[in-house]
C-alpha cells in the first residue's frame, strides 16, 4: 500500500511526528500549552518590578527569561511526550543518573542562594538539578514497582526504595527539606497506587513521620520553619498576609493588568507569590481560571493513567500527574493562607527556570505515557473488569 | 555441660550473616509485594488507588477554588491606600466670613519594614544621604528588623518625595497632619491649638475637638463667631494700651449680645499656635475665661439691674451718700465723697459705693444673691471653651459679704462670665449662653428673662447717660457718635490676700448703640487692663475712666463700622465735661 498523501498530521500520516500528534491526548496538551503561555504572559506584568528592584538594567529581565524558559519547556513536553514508554524509562535513567551526579558534586561546583547549595550554573542559567531528578525518580520508581510485581526475581521494591534513598541524602546534604518533603510525598503516593498492602502504608507513614521530626530537629533552619508552621501566630507570615489581602482587593475582575500593589511590596510576587499577584491583576476570573486548567490536567491524567493497562505505564503517569498536583495545591494553598509555608513554585506561572523546564519534562514524560498506542488502553473503561480481575 | 567455646564462636559480628539476614528480609517484602498484586483484592488494585488519588485532588482543586472565591469576594482589604483616619484629621477652621483660621497641613512620617529590604547596602547608603537627620544606627536597626520602625517624622512633601524616588522596596510614608496657624499670634487664645497627635489642646481647637473631627470626615469645615476684622481691631488697640498705660495684661472682649456669639477675644501678651511650646507658659492662658477678678464698679450694673427690676427705688431716689455705710467692724467710704446725697442715677454716673450698697441692703442680700444666680456670674460662662471657670464668691451670702459684692468687691469673676451677664442685660433681659460658633438664625433672643424689657431699656439709658455725663466721657470722645454705653470699674488687686492699693485691675464694658429697640442689633465691648500705670496717657491717672474706658471707646470707633453702626453726629454729647471725672475704687475702706 502507497500514500501519496504527504499532507502533515493527516491520518494517514505515519511519521514519528503525525503519529505523536494522532495518540497524544490533545486536551491535555492544550492545557498545558495555555498554562506556559499564561506563566510567560503573567511574567511580562509582574516580572519588571522584580527586575527593577534588584537593579536589572532591563525591565523585562525575568520576563524575557521566562520566555526562554517556555520555549524550552514547550519544547521538553515535545521531545518527552513522543517517547515510548520504554524510551520514557530509559531517558528518566538518564536524567536520574546525570541530576544525582550533579547534585554528588553541588557542594564543590555549587552556587550558593539563600543558605543552600541547590543551583548550578549553566550559561548564564542557574538550574536546580533536584527538580529534574524528581519525575525521573517517579517514573523509574514505578517501573521498578511494576517490575517486582511480575515475580521475574527482580527486586523492585529495594531498588526503588535505594533509589529514593539516595535522592533524599542528597536533598538533605544540601539541604533542600521542602524537595524531601515533595519527593517523599510523591514516592509514597506511587508507591500507594503500585498496590502496597494497606497494612504497609501505615508503617511507611510512621516511618515517614518519625524521619520527619528527627530531620526537623537536625537542621535548624527547617526546624524554625516546622517552629513557625505550629505557631502561626508568631510567625513572619508578612509576604502571606500581603499575598491574601492582594488576592482580596483583587475582587472579581482585578486591580486592573499591571495595577497590582503586590508585586512592589513583596520580593516573590513573581516566583512564589504570582498566583497572588496574577489574582490582584486580574481578579478572581483568573485565578479560577488557573485552577481549572491544572485541576484538568491532573485529573484528566489521573484519569487516563487510570484506564491504562501495563502497570509499570499506569502508576508512572499517575505519578507524575501527582506531582505536578501536589505543587499546584501546596503554592495555591500557601498564597490563599490556608498553609503557612513558603517556597514552592506554581508550575508554569512562578518564574523559575528550573521549575519550568522541570515541569515541561514531567507533562512531556506523563504525555508520552498516556500516549494511545495499540494494547494501551484496556477495552472496556469500567473499573470493575479492570486489571487484575482480568483472568 | 557448658561450652565455652559457644560464646566465642558468636562472638565476632558476623558480617555475612547480616547482609544475608537483610537481603532475606528484603526478599520477603518483594514477595508479599509481588502477593498483593496477585491476591485480586479491588483495595489493591492499581486502577482503584488512581482512583482513589483522583478523587482526593478533585477535591483539594475544588476547596481551592472555593477557598479562592471567598478570599477574593468575601475580604474587603484596600491594599495601599489608607483611608482617611477621622481621629487624626482635623477641619479648617475659619471666621464668620469664612477667612482660613487653622488648616491641617499634611506632613509624613517614613516608615522601613526590614522584612520588605531587598538590599540592606542599598537602602543604608540611599536613606543616610536624604534624611541626613536619622542616625545610621537607627536605619541599621531598621534594615535588619523584623517589624514596621519609624525613622522620621515631620517631612513635608518635598522631603517625602526624595524618599519615595529612591525607590526603595519596604519604605512606606504615613501622613501626620500638622496643624498650622496662618494668623500666627492673632487670636491665639480664642483659635488655641492642637498637638500633633491631632488632638485639641486649647481654645476652640479643645472646645470643639469632636466637631473639627467629625467635620474632617465630612469634608466641611468649622466657622467661628469670630470675625476677624473685629478681632484684629481690638487686638491693635489693646496692645496701644498696654504701651500707653504700661499694663501688665490686656483682655478684650466683644460679643453680639443678642445672638452671644463671640465675635472677637484676645488677651495680651499672646502667644503663637505654631510653636505653642515656645514662650512663658503664661501667656497661653485665655485670661477672659480661666483667671477671674475683681471686677469693682462694672459688677454695680448687676446691683442697678436688680434694684430697678425690684423697684426697691426709683432713679431720680435720692440715696444717703453723705454718711459713710457701718458694716460690722468696717465703713464703706466713697473715695470722692460728694459730701451730698445723690439720686440713684447720680450713684450709677459717679459710680459710689455708698450708694450702691444701700440700693442692696435695700433689696435685700437674698435678692441680689438669687440675681447674680439668675445673670449666671455665680457660676461658669456657659461657653465652649474649656478656658472658662467658675467665680470666686463668698461661701456665705451674708449683710457683710453681700454688700461688698453688689459694688464688685468680695467676688471674683471671669471677663466671660461679665461679658455674659452684662450681654443678659442689654438685649432685653435674656440671659444668653456665649458660643464661639457662628449661629446662623439671627432673630429676638430667647433666653431665660432675668430683668424685665423695662429695666433693660432704663439700664440702656443709664449706660448711655453713663458715657455722656458720667465716668464714661472720655470713652465717648474716642467713639462720638455711635450711642455708646459703659460703664467703668476699677479695683485693687488681691496680692496674697491682702488688697494692693496701687495695683489696679481696671474695666469698661462697653455696649452700642444704646438707642433703638430692644432687639436691635446690640454688641459689647469689655476691655480689662491688668495693672495700668498712671501715665501721661492718662494724664496721671490709673483709673478704668483713664485707660480701660478710652480703649473700649477706641475699639468701639474702629469696628462699628465692621459691624454696620452708623455715626449720627446728632448724638454726639454736646456738654462739656464740667465735673472732674473721677470713680470710686473697689476697695477696702477703713
């Protein structure tokens, strides 16, 4: 059989790119597509009072940036997404292998912000390589779960728990406890939906609990903060007060594009604070807006990780769908006071070059595995004839 | 049997034994791992705990949402702008003719939040070289802090926008208004001040605090009863009089006295708002309303008021002046025996003290007692100001003490308090409560009836006639032509008790015009010199004829005009002045 048809993304299209376009989950895409068009508009707004104050000679320093930085997130979700499942693990092993080297040497060659040896500089970009470990350690994680359960005589459960062991040393070493605190979250929610007994999971939470109260007592600075968080009242909530009281006087249509008050009061309007600031702007229009999208994203790709057939495919894209939520709730709670902690970036909207390009490979990875492929998806969608009840 | 070898043979840590024990272990988790799946249970099913997980997110985005919804609908937070703080914020205050009296001028204080600095070098550096005034040390304390510091207050605009285009990230300014006086001395004691704070302090800024307040919030302002023109006239001739008759202190007053609007004070020497911390203390105090004093023959109208109103005698009564009154151990003299009776008019226009006190033991002492009640000089000028206090009056009404009071002796009063009871007199016998408040109806006081319209209009005539024959002449020659009444006082001062012979408290109450009905527009001057010298001004004399009288004539030639009295030549009293023009002194007499 010959196609003359050359038209691109025609059905008939059988290139590695026209088939991409053909199983990837557009509505996912969009989404995301919208959200790093948002994160690189807001940008333009917010940034230059930023870029102003901390003596850029160009206003739109971090917006520029930011662009850049979107342009190479859009184009991770790209080269991410047309992976296969297989070629997903396999460049996860890669970048889980090359973050941790990076992170092995951080306290030599590291550039030092705010007490922590978090960055390394690249060209002119300082990136944060835990940020990329984090979906590769998800994916690899999973597969290894999936592994184990296939009775093959593979360790999984070991390796992955060696795996996450290792990341969380180094976070600590660094130390970076907000990472620890979002890798653990996440490796336990995989590790949950991979089907650990329900039994288990209670002595993982003790676990959990009982490293998080000593690592809170080791450091000092992580100490203050769990100090801070259990007594709000005399904590600095400065930038959070302000952030909530942005958010309010933002009402339902905003302060108006570039009217915000916030953004020249506090120094994270554009990184940890934006979902604030793009409120106060823009009003409640646009921080529902923001919600929904990332609340379509996730669930949607719960959704379709869900209905997925091959284990190792199922709790990988769940996970990673995970993650990019739970950052989405921890930054949106924090800048709505409902949490009282700091730190965390919302995806695609704070700047952060990091983060986005971080989070353009873990929507890249998580589209590559919801990916429709002959055999992917199971037949029927009905939970009760699902998986393993199949004979 | 015991083997001794078992324990050494245990011993040693057995590496081996251990990784292989954790290895087993390990090999047991994936084992059950591996189970779980292969159990089938739903609980443990991949697509079940996904769902699981789904469900808990919808969740979370949905209270999110919620959460957002409320936050942005539900809070009512200005961010930034600071609305007007009513307590800080005063209103202008201005006189009757609406000229600027007070006004707030907005000055800022500059505030660093040390949590907000984005570069503590930058912001040290910058803030050192625009607010020269703020020692490093408070800055640095400031960059670092934890909390909202002040580092300046005072600036004006000009100062303040110097700091705000530094730019700097966690300064803020907070507006401080400062009150500010443009008349500078004028009127200080009726106008007063207010501390930074915006809290009155004195004068009217006190007395209507909460109005000046209320009226900041509402956007309007606060007129005063004063006019300025008036105040300004009186002001001018008080100060001739303390440079002709060397007085200590000068007090003039000037009051509508249908209406009771004040419509000038002024006490000298004054004082300046602006910098009210400046100067001896003393200058601060409104003497018309907070010191009180003897006021001696001034305080015979009240007694007048009271005889006639009793009809206890008739002007053209002839009082026995030639013998000296025995009050106890003490006789009342008159200090320029006439060595005649004298009617009861003669009394009033020769001001003796003899007569005086006849016409209240004639009365009775409960009479003028329940008088001086009714004319409210028993009691504190019902006034705004807080400058107004109550008189010094004997504790027992008695023959004694009543008698020396009906001639101004014995009694202590504020110039308010006269201005007051003398303004009762004058309008038809309403007694009216003095304000410093312009009132917008004009119309017939209406107050309680003290005397009754008759006698008003006979202590009208008496006034005048007072002017025109009696001590008042040489307030007249300063005022021809305006139907002026007055009528003189002159006492000695109580130094430590004891009365000081040459140390006199002189007054003339001023009101005009006499002519004309009852209702018709009325003002009175009082002017009181403290300790008036006999000068060459007052040709050698140191008596109210001589120096009070002639600047209440004085005051009365400048404003009439301000207040619509026209000159009528007719009236002019045409006698030449035959009998020599002296008073009778509050005092003592042995």
């Amino acid at each position: 059989m010959t196609f003359s048809n050359q038209q691109p993304f025609a059905r008939t299209d059988r290139s590695a790119l026209g088939l991409w376009w053909w199983t990837t989950d557009r509505f996912l895409l969009l989404a995301v597509a919208i959200l790093i068009g948002m994160g690189v508009a807001l940008s333009f707004g917010t940034s230059p009072a930023a870029a102003i104050r901390t003596g850029m000679s160009q206003p739109f320093h971090y917006a520029i940036r930011q662009t850049i930085f979107g342009i190479g997130a859009a184009g991770l979700v790209l080269g991410m997404s047309i992976l296969t499942p297989r070629g997903a693990r396999r460049a996860s092993f890669i970048i889980y292998i090359v973050a941790i080297a990076i992170m092995c040497v951080l306290p030599f060659i590291g550039h030092a912000a705010k007490g922590a040896d978090r960055w390394v500089q690249l060209g002119g970009f300082s990136l944060q390589p835990s940020e990329f470990m984090k979906p590769a350690l998800i994916v690899l994680a999973a597969w290894m779960f999936a592994e184990a359960q296939k009775g093959e005589g593979v360790p999984g459960v070991s390796i992955a728990f060696g795996l996450y062991g290792v990341a969380v040393v180094l976070l600590l070493l660094q130390p970076d406890f907000g990472q620890t605190v979002l890798i653990t979250m996440a490796f336990g929610v995989t590790f949950f939906m991979a089907g650990v007994p329900l039994r288990w999971i209670i002595g993982l939470a003790g676990v959990a609990a009982a490293g998080f109260v000593t690592v809170s007592l080791t450091f000092s600075h992580v100490h203050d903060r769990i100090h801070k968080f259990l007594s709000p009242d005399k904590a600095d909530t400065h930038q959070i007060d302000k952030a909530t009281e942005a958010i309010a006087s933002g009402g339902l249509f905003g302060r108006g594009p570039g009217e915000g008050l916030l953004k020249r009061s506090v120094p994270d309007v554009h990184t940890d604070f934006a979902y604030a600031g793009a409120a106060e702007e823009y009003g409640l229009v646009l921080s529902l807006t923001l919600i929904a999208l990332f609340a379509f994203v996730v669930i949607r790709g719960l959704q379709r990780a869900m209905k997925l057939s091959d284990p190792y495919e199922q709790v990988a894209a769940a996970g990673l769908f995970v993650l990019v939520g739970q950052q989405v709730c921890i930054n949106v709670a924090v800048n709505l006071n409902i949490i009282p902690t700091k730190g965390m970036t919302l995806p695609f909207i704070s700047y952060g070059g990091s983060s986005m390009l971080a989070m353009g490979l873990t929507l890249g990875l998580a589209l590559a595995l919801t990916r429709r492929r002959p055999g992917a998806y199971s037949q029927t969608d009905s939970l009760a004839s699902a998986g393993a009840a199949l004979p | 049997m015991q083997r001794p070898h078992d324990d050494l043979y245990r011993a040693p840590p057995n590496l081996f034994r251990a990784w292989r024990l954790v290895i087993e272990f390990l090999w047991r988790i994936e084992h059950a791992f591996e189970r779980s799946r292969t159990r089938n249970r739903p609980v443990d099913d991949t697509r079940v705990r996904i769902f699981g997980v789904l469900v808990i997110f919808s969740m979370l985005f949905l209270f999110l949402a919620v959460k957002a919804g409320a936050v942005a609908l539900l809070n009512h937070v200005e961010v930034g702008v600071e609305g007007p703080t009513p307590s800080i914020h005063r209103a202008d205050l201005v006189d009757r003719n609406g000229e600027i009296l007070a006004l707030d001028v907005p000055h800022y204080g500059v505030y660093l939040d040390g949590r907000e600095v984005w570069s503590a070098k930058e912001t040290q550096t910058s803030l050192v070289t625009v607010l020269p005034h703020v020692p490093v040390a408070k800055i640095d304390e400031a960059v670092s802090g934890k909390r909202i510091v002040l580092l300046q207050s005072g600036l004006t605009a000009e100062e303040r926008d110097q700091v705000h285009d530094l730019g700097l990230p966690g300064v803020s300014f907070q507006e401080e208004p400062r009150r500010a006086y443009p008349l500078d001395h004028q009127a200080s004691h009726l106008i007063g001040f207010a501390d930074p704070s915006g809290k009155g302090l004195s004068g009217a800024e006190k007395a209507l605090d909460a109005d000046i307040h209320g009226a900041a919030a509402a956007g309007g302002h606060i007129a005063l009863s004063m006019d300025l023109r008036i105040q300004g006239a009186l002001e001018a001739e008080l100060k001739r009089a303390v440079e002709l008759y060397g007085a200590q202190n000068a007090i003039g007053v000037v009051t509508n006295v249908q209406t009771g609007e004040v419509l000038a004070l002024a006490n000298l020497p004054d004082f300046d708002p602006n910098h009210p911390g400046d100067g001896d203390p003393l200058t601060k105090i409104n003497r018309a309303g907070a010191y009180r004093y003897e006021m001696g023959s001034t305080f015979k109208m009240f007694t007048f008021a009271m005889a006639l109103n009793e009809h206890v005698a008739r002007l053209d009564t002839v009082l026995d002046t030639i013998h000296p009154l025995q009050l106890g151990s003490r006789t009342i003299h008159d200090s320029h025996a006439a060595g005649k009776n004298l009617t009861m008019e003669e009394v009033f226009l020769e001001s003796s003290n003899i007569g005086t006190a006849r016409l209240a033991r004639m009365a009775g002492i409960e009479k003028l007692h329940s008088y001086l009640q009714n004319f409210g000089v028993l009691d504190r000028a019902k006034i705004e100001l807080a400058e107004s206090v109550k008189p010094l009056a004997p504790a027992e009404w008695n023959e004694d003490s009543g008698v020396s009071v009906s001639f101004g002796h014995n009694i202590a009063v504020t110039p308010l308090a006269v201005a007051q009871g003398v303004g009762g007199l004058m309008n038809g016998g309403h007694l009216l409560p003095l304000t410093i408040r312009r009132r917008e109806a004009t119309g017939a006081a209406t107050g309680p009836q003290v005397i009754s319209p008759q006698t008003s209009q006979v202590l009208l005539q008496l006034m005048r006639k007072n002017v025109t024959d009696g001590t008042g002449r040489n307030a007249e020659k300063e005022a021809p032509g305006y139907r002026m009444g007055g009528k003189t006082g002159t006492a000695e001062k109580v130094i430590n008790g004891q009365y000081a012979r040459k140390r006199l408290f002189t007054s003339f109450a001023a009101v005009f015009p006499t002519d004309g009905p009852l209702d018709a527009p009325r003002y009175l001057v009082l002017v009181l010199l403290d300790e008036p010298k006999a000068t060459a001004a007052s040709s050698g004399n140191a008596q109210a004829a001589w120096n009070a009288g002639p600047t209440a004539g004085r005051v009365v030639n400048r404003i009439a005009p301000m207040l619509n009295v026209k000159r009528d030549l007719t009236q002019v009293a045409a006698r030449p002045i035959d009998k020599p023009l002296v008073e009778d002194v509050s005092t003592d007499a042995q």
